[in-house]
C-alpha cells in the first residue's frame, strides 16, 4: 500500500482526522513516518519497537549459514495489534 493510498484511505473513512490538509501531503507525512521507523528498525540491534494501533517489531540477532560459514544477520518479527472484530 503506498502512502498517498493510505492518505486517501483515512480521508474517505475518518475525514475528521487529516481535516484540510491536502492528500499529497498527508503521504509525505507518512512516508516520513515510515522512514522513521525505518531508521528506528535499523538502529535496533535487539530489542522490541512498538508502535501504538500498529504492533510490535521485535528484532533479534540469529545464527545462520551461508557458503559454510555461520554469521549473524539482523531478523525483523512484525506481530500486528489484534484488530477488533464486530459481531
């Protein structure tokens, strides 16, 4: 999902949220969001990043093989918040 879609998405659910601002600019503010958490991510070596209404992204430092040697790479688990359901 791209961030204008993201933009134009909250724009027609929840209009109140984003007021008057223009689509263009609502996704680059959240493309500046997203690279935010990016660099958060990358600044992480292990650890838990959570972001409220969107999860949590553990990073962990695991073991791996490649052309027969054991070196460590950097894994990014993203476990979403539950969403409510309606019944």
């Amino acid at each position: 999902m791209k961030p204008i879609e993201i933009a134009e998405k909250i724009m027609q659910e929840s209009p109140d949220v984003l007021g008057t601002v223009p689509a263009n600019r609502a996704a680059r503010i959240i493309r500046a969001a997203f690279e935010q958490l990016v660099i958060e991510l990358q600044n992480t070596d292990e650890g838990k990043v959570t972001v409220p209404k969107l999860g949590n992204f553990i990073v962990r430092r695991v073991d791996t093989e490649k052309n027969g040697e054991k070196v460590q790479v950097k894994r990014i688990i993203f476990r979403p918040v539950a969403l409510k359901t309606e019944e």
